[in-house]
C-alpha cells in the first residue's frame, strides 16, 4: 500500500516582490502548525517529498517538519509552473521503495490532483489543507485516475 499527502502550501501575503516570493502569514503558519500535529498521528515519517520552489511552499515545508521527519526531499519548478500531466508523472516515477509521499504545491493544481486520483467532483483545498490518500498497489507506476482512495482531508 503507498500514501500520499497534497498540501496547499500555507496562507500567504501579498507582499513587494513576484508571486514566487510570497511569504506565509502569521495565521498560515499557525495551521500548517495545526496540520503538522495531525499529521504526526497518520504518519510521523514520509519517505519523500516534492515541494514547489517557491517561498511559500518551502516555508510550508519547514513548518510541517516540526512535527514530521521527511527523510528525503525534491524541488521541483514543474509543481509551480506545472500542470496535471506534469504532477502526475511525478508521481509515476517515484520509487517503488518509497511507501509515502508528500506533495507541496499550488492550485489549481493540488485539488484537481486530489479530484483526478479520487474520482471525486473538484473539491477546492484552502490554504494549508491537506488530503490524506491511499493506493491498494505497491508500484506508483500504477498510479491513474481514480485509483486513489481518500482517507482525511485536514485542514
């Protein structure tokens, strides 16, 4: 069985400087804090993570490894500039080794891919939420629409 966590990065400001450079507010901060402790409970080590370079997914990824060990870790400019296609192929070429990855990115982006692996209707993630889902396979190659089964939204 593999597990994957999408996460809207934080609450961010708008601020002087490009949309990369968005920082997290002090609320955002606080709910990804928030996340972070549940998060714990499901799974308090993720093998892998994919996290956007921007400012605020990065910091998105800082706060949550206060309360979870990520043991290894990707930046990828595809999941801020990506799309769908772009996400999922990521996802397909994860090592078999790995059992749980976390994704930290964007919308539209993040909740189309929930939508998409869960087969369900769009559902829009707010900052700072995150979708807790499970594959019944021990290959990401498998990975597809609908294959996913959603555990846990938490936010």
């Amino acid at each position: 069985m593999k597990r994957l966590f999408l996460i809207r990065h934080g609450e961010a400001g708008f601020s002087e400087g490009t949309d990369f450079q968005r920082q997290l507010t002090k609320l955002g901060i606080e709910k990804i804090l928030r996340v972070g402790e549940t998060l714990h409970k499901i799974q308090p080590e993720i093998d892998l993570m994919y996290c956007s370079p921007a400012q605020r997914t990065m910091e998105t990824a800082d706060v949550l490894r206060k309360n979870v060990q990520i043991r290894s870790n990707e930046y990828h400019q595809s999941i801020y500039d990506g799309d769908l296609l772009s996400l999922m192929g990521l996802l397909e070429n994860i090592p078999t080794i790995v059992d749980s990855c976390l994704i930290v990115g964007h919308n539209p982006i993040i909740s189309l891919c929930l939508s998409t692996l869960t087969d369900h209707s769009y559902q829009n993630m707010s900052p700072g939420t995150l979708a807790y889902l499970e594959f019944e396979f021990d290959s990401w190659k498998y990975i597809s629409a609908g294959s996913g089964i959603l555990r846990e939204i938490i936010s």
